[in-house]
C-alpha cells in the first residue's frame, strides 16, 4: 500500500460491499422448497443418493452431479435450503480470491491482499446483482445448483490450474490435473450450460499455452488435460442419459447445424446488447471497479496488458456464446432468466478483467508524474463506487420484504399437509396460495407435475390446492 488513504479506501469498499452480498444472503434466508425441490427430494427419500442417482439419470434428467448435490444437501434436513444462499456467497467470494491470487502470482506481481479482498468481493456482487433472475439462481435450490455453484467450481479450477503453471515438477503437475478432473467433472455435470461453457473455457486456456505458451507449454497442456478430458466425459454422460428422450420430445433438436449457429450468433449478439442497454450504470460502475483496481497494482510494471484485455474480452463473448448454446439447441428457444446467469458470467469477466488490464496498460502510458494524482482520483472513483453499491442494496433489501411473506404462507402451508397427514389423510386439501414468484406451485390438479412431486415428497397420495 502507497498510502494510509488508500489503505482507508479499500477497506471501506470491502465493508460496503460485505454489506450489499450481507443483504443478498439475508433475502436468501426465506428460501423454501419450490418446484423441482420437491421431484429430487422425494427421489432421495425413496431411492437414497447412489441408486437415486441412478434412477434419475433413467427418468428424471441427464444432469447426475444435481442429484448427487441434492442428495448430500438432503442429509442436513429441510432446513439447509435456507443457509444454501450464504454458503455460496461465501464460496463465491473465496474462490474468486483465490483465482486472482493465482493469477497475480503466475503474472509475478506483488499484490497487497486487502486489493484481492476488494476486487473478488466486487465480482461477486456485480455478478449478483446483476443476475438476469436472481430468484431462480440465488434463492431457489435446484437454479443455484444448476446455474450459479459451477461459477464458483470455474473459479476454483482456474485458481487450480493457474496456480498450477508455477510449479515445475511435471509429475506434481499429473497429480494436479487428476484431481481438477474430478472437479471440472462434478462443475460439468450440474448442467448442460455449465458443461459448455467449462469445456469452452478449458479450450480457450489451451489455445491461448499454444499460442503464448512458450516453454511451459508443455506442462501447461498437462495440466489442463484433466478438465478438459473430465468436461469432455459429463458432456457424453448427459448425452447419452435415457431422459433425454422425453425432453427432445418437447423440445427437439434444430433442424441442422447451420440454423442452431445462426440462432446462436443472434442470440448472443442480442443478450450483450440487452446487458449494455439495461444495465449502462451497474455495467459502468463495474467498469470504473475494475479500471481503477487494475490502475492501482503497485510496483507491477504493465507487460502487453493492452493486447491481454482484448484477449479476455474475446474469451468472455466467446465463454458467453458457449453458455447459452445448450438452451438454444433445444428447441432454438432464448435461453431463460436462470440459464442467462452461466451467461452472464463469462461476459461481465470478462469485461471487468479487461478493464483492468487496459487500467494497467493506461498505467505504464502516462507520465510518471501523474501517476499519484490520477491514483487519488482512482480511489474516490472507488468510493463513489462504493456509495452506489450501498444504493443498490435497496434491491435485496425489497427482495427480502416480499420473500419474508411468501415463506410465512409456504410455512403454514406446509404445516397443514403435515398436520392433516399425522391424521390420517392421504389426500391432502389445502389453500391455494401465492408462495413463490416465476416457478410453478401447487394447483387445483393434483396430477400436475408439482402436486405429484409435492405428494411424493410428504408420502401422501395427492395433493390439492383448492381456490
């Protein structure tokens, strides 16, 4: 650190922005089974986790590592929905730190740890808040798993293998790749979106060894072998998994190669326009964040940092293309709000990684006497930064206020199918209530999928959901 100021700065950023993911956690404490929560519960009830796996791989959906997930999570109890949110907060936060301290350590930079506090508890919270739907990837189980944990296993595996080109021992290097392959293996399995979007990302980091690569590049592609070969391997378990047949049905595969391409191209192209359009300030405050942070690495002399930026904003469209092409394979549909979220990731990325290379290149192009004048407009570009994100706690803060109520009813609810069950019932009426926004819930039919998995859940034989 140059300066107590800065010392000052940073540190309030980082409480500010504690604040803004404590907001976000605290929302995620009224979240409640919805939906497909009630069809892998009741799997796990009946089957147990290895041969419900098995069984839901058949019928269920072809991604295994979710149900191995939810199988773990199900031996904490009902309750482990509501600490889910926090937990991956928290996760989120440390394996972003712990990518960005593998970077800097391969780029033989010397970095205060209060500045890798600050910019991976900004990537967390730009990532959140500006989550296409942050109730289907952040509150709601099965959209976290699916769309929202493989983020945080990415993180992890690129700590993993950057850390990893530092050490010379090409038999350590075996063994580091073994174990990320188990890793990459689970990420990949949670979903097709993450699947995609992590073998995309392994194939970029091999292109780039290749072409950057130098002499250890050799050990580089070992060690990266074992992500790729893992992302390769869930990506053929899915495809091959029974239940595809009765998704396909319903949604079918394009009519060929070039209308699933073209269908991409366009969807990509529109989804980084709506981000640009819809979010120019939370974009442009995340911008700022990270110019200024790339700006401030001190003593770190800038080395091709311009072309290294338009490198990461290539890989982050590339990475975003990648996520969203599962979605549009089925049925050529528009990703939904959830699926976005994988998107979402890989473009502000690699937006915000650019920026910070081109802070650093800005940093080795101006005058040396300016540098501590235009640092101290850096820091209070930090602070106003950090204002606007006290100004968007708001948004979790309101999401609480409505959340809070739908759980109250989801709690009664649920207290009524218990209580008519420890009498007897096995037909279970309750009041159709409004306990969750944009999923599905309990109808007045009780051979609706809900009701049945509902029904499933709780062991009784229907559920009705009276108006």
């Amino acid at each position: 650190m140059k300066s107590v100021f800065e010392r000052v700065v940073l540190i309030v950023v980082c409480l500010v922005l504690l604040c803004g993911l404590g907001a976000t956690a605290y929302a995620g404490t009224f979240s409640r089974y919805w939906a497909d929560d009630y069809c892998y519960a009741a799997v796990v009830q009946r089957d147990g986790l290895i041969r419900g796996t098995l069984y839901w791989y058949q019928n269920g959906g072809n991604r295994f590592a979710a149900f191995l997930a939810v199988g773990l999570i199900e031996r904490l109890g009902q309750a482990s929905v509501v600490f889910l949110p926090s937990g991956l907060l928290i996760a989120w936060a440390a394996a972003a730190s712990f990518a960005l301290n593998a970077l800097v350590k391969l780029a033989g930079w010397k970095v205060h740890r209060l500045w890798l506090a600050t910019a991976s508890l900004g990537w967390v919270f730009f990532l959140t808040y500006t989550s296409p739907d942050r109730l289907q990837t952040l509150y709601w189980r099965m959209g976290l798993l699916h769309y929202s944990l493989p983020l945080v296993l990415i993180l992890i595996q690129a700590g993993v293998v950057l850390g990893g080109l530092t050490t010379g021992k090409p038999a350590r290097l075996v063994w580091i790749s073994a174990a990320n392959g188990l890793l990459a293996l689970f990420c990949a399995g949670l979903s097709e979106t993450a699947a995609a979007l992590q073998t995309t990302l392994y194939l970029l980091l091999a292109a780039g060894l290749v072409i950057w690569g130098g002499g250890g590049k050799r050990n580089g592609l070992v060690l990266l072998s074992g992500g790729l070969m893992a992302s390769l391997l869930a990506l053929l378990i899915m495809a091959l998994s029974p239940a595809n047949e009765w998704r396909q049905a319903l949604l079918p595969p394009p009519p060929s190669a070039g209308a699933w391409g073209g269908a991409l191209l366009r969807y990509t192209i529109d989804f980084v326009r709506d981000t640009l359009r819809t979010l120019p300030l939370p974009l442009g405050m995340w911008l700022a964040f990270c110019g200024v942070l790339g700006y401030l690495l001190n003593g770190n002399k800038p080395r091709n940092s311009g072309l290294a930026g338009w490198a990461l904003l290539a890989a982050g469209i590339i990475g975003t293309a990648a996520a969203m092409a599962p979605s549009v394979y089925a049925g050529l549909q528009y990703p939904a709000g959830r699926a976005l979220m994988t998107a979402r990731f890989p473009l502000m990325s690699g937006l915000g990684l650019a920026a910070a290379a081109w802070g650093n290149w800005l940093k080795g192009r101006l005058p040396s006497a300016s540098h501590q004048w235009v640092s101290a407009a850096g820091l209070v570009g930090l602070l106003l930064v950090g204002a606007y994100v006290l100004r968007a706690t708001q948004l979790p803060l309101k999401e609480a206020q409505m959340l809070a109520v739908k759980a109250a009813r989801w709690d009664a609810r649920q207290a009524e199918i218990l209580s008519q069950r420890a009498a007897g019932l096995q037909t279970i009426r309750v009041r159709e209530v409004d306990v969750v926004s944009t999923l599905e819930d309990l109808t007045p039919q009780p051979e609706h999928w809900v009701n049945g998995c509902a029904a499933d859940y709780y062991q009784v034989e229907q559920i009705i959901a009276e108006r």
